[in-house]
C-alpha cells in the first residue's frame, strides 16, 4: 500500500485492520504514548494550531500535505515505504537470500537489541527540546520545532510497531519501556548518553538537529540495507521525515551566522566582546557549540573496533551506509581499515579487519557529510568578508566512548595533559559563561514575520509560505 488510511484509529499503511490481535494491542499503547506526549512533549502548546506537514502516501511525490493542526490532535501513525518485490539481502553470509518478511529466530535478540536503541532516541529528543518552545525566536521556528516534535513522536511508533509485531511480549514489554526511560532522569536515562544531555537554548538546538539528527540519518540508512524486510521498508520512510530535521538545523545556523555578520560589518567590529554588545552570537562561541555538539555526536557510533557492528554486519541486520552502491564483495572477510590509535605519546594509524571497524567506517562517512555542511557556513561569513572560519574538530576530541575516551586531545588532534586540558576548555568548549550569555539572549518572539535580533529570517517560507505567515495561532 502506498495510501495512508487515515480512517482508522491508527493511521496506517500496513492493513492493520487485518491484524486484530495486534490492533488491539497498539490500540492499548496509543493512550500510554498520549499521555506521555502530554507529560513530556512541548511545553505549553495544547491549545496551538501548527502549520504542519502530515503524510499522506509513502511514495516519493506528493508524499505530505500541509495544514494548521492542534499537536495533540496530530494522527500519528505507522508507515512503511513501499515494498520492493523480490529483495535481498545485500550483504554478510546471507547476501543474495530473500529479504526477511519474519525475524530469523538466531537473530531476535540482536534484531531487538537495535530497534529498542533507535526506538529510544526518538522520544529522547521531544523530552530534551520540550521547554524550547517558550523562547522560540519566531513563529517560523516555533513551527519548525514543533514539526520535528510531531515526526520524532511518529518514528517512535515506527519502531514500537515493529517491537509489537515481530516480538511478542518482550516486544510490547519493550514498547512500554520506551514511555518509561526519561531524558536525563537519573535513575531511568536514555539509552545513549547524547539523549541526556539537555537542549537548553535554540543555538544547542540547531547544532543538535544538524550534527544529532545527522547521526540519524547514518543510522537509518545503515538499517535502511538490513535483509529484515520490515525494519528496511521503516527506516526508508523515516529517511524522508529526517531530511527536514537536518534542514532545521542547517540553515538554522547559518542564519544565526548571516545575523553575526551583518552586524560586525554594519558596525565595523569583529572582538567577541563588542559583538555580544550587539545582542548577537559571536563566531568563536558558535565554534565551541560546534565542538561540543560534534564530538558528543560522533561518540554515538560506538567504539572504533565492535565485535558487535561485525555481527551484525556478517548476519545481515545492518550494512553499511549505501551498501549497495559500493563496489567489492559486501562479506569484507578479507577487508581492511585504517584506524587511529595512542601508541607511544603518540596518535598513529593502524589497519584492522573492517568487519570489526563497521563503526568507524559509518563515523568517517558521517563526518564527510558534516564537514560539507561546515564549508557552506563558512562561505556565509567568507562572503561577509570575514577571515573567521569554522572547522569541525578532529574526531579525538572530547571522546567518552572507544578507545580515546577521557584522552585529552585539543581540537586539531594534539595529544596534551590534563592540565593543558583544564587550561584551554573553555576556549574548546561552550563555558558556563558562553550558555549564560546565549541563554540572555533567549526571548521568546511570536509576531508574525518577527525575529529576535540574534537570528535572520530564512530567504523563504515554508511550503512556499510568505514569512509573515500565521504558522502558530496561539488561541
């Protein structure tokens, strides 16, 4: 199916009506995830019509419409992308086998293991941006935040679907788990450390949807490949939400950056100091949220070398990020990898078997990605005519996972001490004095066409909407 049914009490595209047991089963969950939305979604926007985007098809074009919503009215559902007949399985022991349309009983608990992981980033994400709404610097951001809310929501039912369908009770005991874990909560965290971490002002917001949301879209992709069909056909529908996520995010930043310039060169000025007078963000702080936000991102891809990415590699649950577009044997039996390692007071390289470093070779794609973004920023202040420029910082930097966690790196690589480490942090990363300064800035803005001073309006609307469009009605 490629309509969405949006008749039924579950949206869907899965014929779920046919499936009585398990109808009435996440027909049991829905009202556990509406309560939690309302305890842990967006703070304060009950009674808020959103213009938001909602899908309607699962084929390319025409995949979405657009319209003003109340969020807690907002039809989540499940979707899965169109299937395609007589797929494979594209790599591991089992490549040029049948996709699987039922989880192979070998591999339930690693096939479990990863869709409860992905499953829990997703509500993770609304609960740390939860308070943003109530210092959105225009209704244009407003909305767009709420848009990824409402889809982070919608790709947590992607994953409790696939738990319900395929895995019984332990599945649905893991669907209510996934309500359960809060961000940052002490005793109940997130599974990932970067889903702790709150989201306190809007700049960490678009780092967190540029650099985070990226990781996403890496992830996704690599289970996009897997030979279990299911969990393939989920991941390339959510693929097309994620794509807006990482839109936020990008041109989010590089409007705060076009602010920043534009009022250094008005009034001729470029020390940090005179510029934060000014009421907006300086470009060395802009830096260090970016070292931040980029190393904790990068720590998500797990250890460089993981006996469990070759497991799950060589079994066909997860390739590599577009698997099939790269040329060699996709079983990597006789692949090798070069890795990075302290040896000596020293960073050196090392080659190893690349089945057990899947995890790094999605990192340095990731990071490839990521760094293209950085050059389309710095080309908005190198037109400003500013020699400042942003650089994602080396991949040691600020580890906490695999093999430099807690090795005190700088930011282009140097091996140093903790005390040069202590010494130079707060040029490296966002001080407590830099999220103060950000914070004061945070005010919340709702005219429409309205922007806070620190930020510029975007070249264009949404859905080809004039900016001064009523995309909140706050009632």
């Amino acid at each position: 199916m490629s309509t969405i049914d949006y008749s039924e009490t579950i949206p869907n595209n899965v014929n779920l009506s046919e499936d009585k047991t398990l109808q009435r089963a996440l027909e049991h969950w829905q009202p556990n995830y509406l309560n939690w939305w309302r305890d842990m979604g967006p703070d304060g926007s009950t009674s808020h019509d959103v213009y938001l985007r909602t899908a309607i098809n699962v084929t390319p074009e025409g995949w979405a419409s657009f319209g003003h919503v109340k969020m807690p009215d907002y039809r989540w559902g499940i979707f899965l992308a169109q299937a395609e007949e007589g797929r494979k399985v594209n790599f591991g022991e089992n490549k040029g086998r049948e996709a699987w349309q039922d989880v192979p009983g070998e591999h339930r608990a690693n096939l479990r293991r990863m869709i409860v992981t992905q499953g829990d980033t997703e509500p993770a994400s609304v609960e740390q941006q939860r308070h943003l709404g109530l210092t959105a610097p225009s209704q244009y951001d407003l909305r767009n935040l709420f848009q990824v809310n409402v889809e982070e929501g919608r790709h947590l039912w992607a994953m409790v679907y696939l738990l319900h369908k395929y895995f019984g009770r332990d599945g649905r005991e893991e669907a209510e788990a996934l309500l359960q874990r809060n961000s940052g909560d002490a005793d109940n965290p997130r599974i990932l450390e970067a889903f702790n971490e709150e989201t306190p002002d809007w700049l960490a917001f678009y780092m967190f949807t540029y650099f985070t949301d990226r990781d996403g879209k890496f992830q996704l992709c690599a289970l996009s490949e897997s030979g279990f069909d299911p969990l393939s056909r989920t991941c390339r529908f959510m693929l097309t939400e994620e794509a807006h996520h990482m839109f936020v995010g990008e041109s989010g930043i590089s409007r705060v950056i076009s602010r920043t310039c534009a009022v250094m060169k008005e009034f001729g000025i470029e020390d940090p100091a005179q510029v934060r007078a000014k009421g907006v963000i300086d470009l060395p702080t802009i830096q260090r949220y970016l070292n931040f936000h980029f190393s904790v991102t990068i720590d998500l891809f797990g250890a460089d070398q993981s006996s469990n990415a070759a497991t799950f590699y060589s079994a066909g649950l997860k390739g590599r990020y577009e698997e099939t577009k790269r040329n060699d044997d996709h079983q990597l039996k006789d692949g090798r990898y070069l890795i990075q390692e302290v040896s000596n007071g020293k960073l050196v390289e090392r080659e190893v078997p690349m089945l057990n470093s899947l995890n790094e070779v999605l990192r340095d794609d990731y990071i490839r990605d990521s760094v293209a973004g950085i050059g389309r920023w710095n080309r908005v202040i190198e037109k400003a005519g500013f020699g400042f420029r942003l650089a994602a910082p080396h991949k040691v930097f600020n580890r906490h996972i695999g093999s430099f966690a807690d090795i005190r790196f700088t930011p282009d690589g140097q091996l140093i001490s903790e005390a040069q480490w202590q010494a130079n942090v707060a040029n490296w990363l966002p001080s407590e004095t830099d999220r103060a300064y950000v914070a004061s800035l945070m005010g919340r803005v709702i005219e429409p066409g309205k922007f806070a001073n620190w930020i510029a309006p975007p070249p264009v609307g949404i859905n080809r909407q004039p900016i001064d469009f009523d995309y909140v009605r706050f009632n």
